[in-house]
C-alpha cells in the first residue's frame, strides 16, 4: 500500500484541474516513488477485462457524485 495514498490524492487533483470528468491516468512506481505516465480520456477495455466488470456499474455507482475537494 506503500503509494496507494498519495495516487488516489494526485489523482483527485489532475481530474480537478483536467476537468474531463471520467478519466484514466496510468501510473508507475519507481524507486523515488508514483510517477504518472498517461492521462486518458476515455478508459482502454483492458480495464473491463482485468477486472471482469463492465465499466457502465462503476459509472452508474459514482454518477451523482459531487467532489469538489481532493482531499475529500
């Protein structure tokens, strides 16, 4: 879990700031710590593959969520 924390918070703050709504960032951890290698637009469907759930109930989960902090 070493990086776990501070990538879901710098991911809260490129959502922020890239005001793109749903996105994908594709991250790194390298020996001085997370790196972000690819911001996205849209979500590959190696995602959905990997994980066997369809991206359409994890977006129905979170789609009237308001977040207006990172942090949060």
């Amino acid at each position: 879990m070493g990086y776990w924390n501070d990538i879901l918070l710098y991911s809260s703050q490129i959502q922020i700031f890239a005001n793109l709504g749903y996105l994908a960032l594709d991250w790194v951890i390298t020996p001085t710590g997370p790196k972000l290698l690819e911001l996205n637009a849209r979500a590959g469907l190696e995602v959905q593959n990997v994980s066997g759930i369809a991206l359409r109930s994890r977006l129905q989960k979170v789609e009237n969520l308001r977040i207006t902090d990172p942090v949060k």
